[in-house]
C-alpha cells in the first residue's frame, strides 16, 4: 500500500501536467489559426475555425484516457 503523500503527489502532478498540455494545446491552435491565415489569407472567422479544427482532434487524443475511464 502506498502512503498518502505519494498518492496526493501522483495526483497534483498529473493535474499539473494535465493543466499545462491543454495551455500548450491551446498555444498550438493560436499559432496554427495565425499561420493558416499568414498563408492562405482571410479574417478573423478563418483564423478561429482553424483553431477550432486543431484544438478539438488535441484535446480528444490527449484526454481519451481520461474519457474512457
């Protein structure tokens, strides 16, 4: 059996990680959004839809442990 702060700690760490995989994935949509406008042009409208289409396939494949639990 595993004590309690080895426990606590696995779960604060896994949160904290969790946390900072979904900023990054977030970052990564912002820059892929404003990479596809730079190159194919268009607005604002454009520049969301592709962090839309970036962000939703990330947070699926990184949280499809968690879903399926």
């Amino acid at each position: 059996m595993m004590d309690m702060p080895v426990i606590y700690g696995r779960i604060v760490n896994g949160l904290v990680f969790k946390a900072l995989g979904i900023i990054f994935i977030y970052l990564g949509g912002e820059l892929f959004g404003e990479g596809l406008v730079k190159i194919v042009g268009g607005g604002e409208v454009f520049e969301t839809v592709a962090l839309i289409v970036f962000i939703i396939p990330s947070l699926f494949i990184f949280l499809k442990k968690d879903l399926q639990k």
